[in-house]
C-alpha cells in the first residue's frame, strides 16, 4: 500500500500558517507528501523545503487571480498538487495549511486504508474536527463550523477539490462514499495573535471577493463569536513548540454564548440520538 500526502500554501511565514506542523503531522503516514507552495516572496518555499524529510515534493505554482471568487483559486491549488501524486499511489492524504492531524488518530487511519484499500464502495475517510478559536484553549460548538470532513481518498478515482477547498467530490459532482474515523484534525484556521489574525482576514478575504480586504481596526475582534467552550483534551505533538511560544491573551466568558433555539434544539437533538439534524455534510457515510 503506497500512501502520498498532498497539500497547498501560500504566505505561510507573512500571515503565521503552522504549514510545518501540519505536513508534519502526516509524514508518518505518507511514502512521499506532494505540496503546492504558490508565488510568495516571504520564505514559505524555504520553510516547506527546510523540513528535515526526504518525503517532501515541492511543486512551484502560480495563483489564478481570476479564480479568486468564492474560493475557487483555493480549490485549483489542491488540485494541482492532488494531480502531481504518483499514479502507483493507493490513498491520498489532504492537509490544510492550518490543519494539524493529532497522533494519536494515525493507527486508525493506517487500519483504515488497509482495510478499505480494496473496497470499491469506499471513496475516502471521514475525520473529526476540533476548530479552535482566539487561543489555543478554546474550541467552536456552532453548526456553521463543520464537524466532521474528508482528509483521506483514494487515488485514480476522478476526485477533485469541491468549491473552496473545504472538501471533495467526485466525478460529476457526486458526493464521496466514505468511512467515518474517531481520528482527529485539530484546525487553527483561527489562532493568532490578533494583529497577524486581522492581517491574515484581509487577505484571506481576498480569495472570495477579488480583493483584499482592509479594516478598519488593527486587532481583530475576537468576541464576535456565537459560541465557544473549554478544549479539554490534548494537542498534537507538533504543535507544543508553537503553542508554549503564544504571547497574547483570550479568555471568554462562557456564560455569553450567542446560542440561538435553533442551536439549542440541535444540540438537545445530538444529545438523545448521536445526530445532528440539517447540518450540511459534503459526503455519504456508507
């Protein structure tokens, strides 16, 4: 079984993407990791080639401004570095430039893709996701931030990146045959410090819009934010070196969550059945 990672940056050093954590986090699983580092001049492609691993397959690429719609120059980008993977690969595993697989979640994926190799109903694996949020010691609850995604496919199947890169399709556009893992991706899409998180919002805006974005403060306002709660668990590994350097300060009052009767009768849902009622899932667990 031949596993091949794939992934795609841009600007990780300028806007603070732990892009090395997240290709680190997967390594261990992976015969070889194929990452798309677009056009930047701020070290990213220095940063990616400076991991200390064989493994690494840097693609240079050049972003299409005109894609810059919707997200759809994110989706082109994963694309091109999902097409540079080796045809004699088996699986494909997807990591974000925010995103960091948690260890502890790695022997259930390899179980998994032994398992599933073979299986033609199977297109993919299915991971949780812990979103954090202002700090490293918070995590979102709404439904608006998706639980679960596809982070693992199999290779040769016509799967492509589906809109804004959240997620994959297949074909003419069908949703992905997958098996749901206990396995964890942790994402800190949402973590800085709040001058680098503004910064990285205006021109991560950019990428839906057309242009960047230019607000008018220079901190970014944490406490717009419908609900949190504690993260009690662990983080990865990779991660702790990042985490013991944080130098900023969130704490957020719990008893203010922005919780509406509709989130509350899903949760209460969630509670008594496991499911969660009309959140949108871009996939078919089978």
């Amino acid at each position: 079984m031949k596993v091949t990672g794939f992934s795609f940056i841009k600007n990780a050093v300028a806007f603070h993407y732990p892009i090395a954590e997240a290709l680190r986090s997967i390594l261990p699983l992976c015969d070889e990791v194929v990452v798309a580092v677009g056009d930047c001049t701020d070290g990213t492609r220095d940063l990616v080639a400076g991991i200390d691993s064989n493994k690494i397959k840097i693609i240079d690429t050049v972003w299409d401004s005109s894609l810059k719609e919707g997200g759809r120059v994110l989706a082109a980008e994963t694309d091109k570095a999902l097409a540079a993977v080796a045809a004699d690969s088996d699986w494909c595993i997807y990591i974000q430039g925010d995103e960091v697989m948690h260890e502890d979640g790695h022997d259930e994926v390899r179980t998994a893709m032994r398992r599933w190799q073979n299986a033609p109903e199977v297109d993919g694996l299915l991971f949780n996701y812990h979103h954090f949020y202002g700090s490293f010691d918070y995590v979102a609850v709404a439904s608006s931030w998706y639980k679960k995604e596809i982070r693992v496919v199999k290779n040769g199947r016509g799967i492509h990146s589906y809109r804004d890169a959240q997620g994959f399709r297949r074909g003419n556009n069908l949703k992905l045959r997958v098996k749901p893992l206990e396995a964890y991706i942790h994402h800190y899409g949402w973590v800085r410090e709040p001058a680098a998180m503004q910064a990285k919002r205006d021109n991560f805006i950019g990428y839906y819009h057309g242009s960047p974005h230019v607000a008018a403060a220079k901190d970014f306002d944490y406490s717009r934010i419908d609900a949190l709660k504690k993260f009690a668990g662990s983080h990865p590994a990779v991660m702790q070196a990042r985490i013991d350097a944080a130098n900023w300060q969130f704490d957020y009052d719990l008893g203010y969550n922005k919780i509406t009767p509709k989130e509350r009768l899903k949760n209460v849902v969630e509670q008594l059945t496991g499911r969660r009622p009309f959140d949108y899932k871009n996939y078919r667990v089978v």
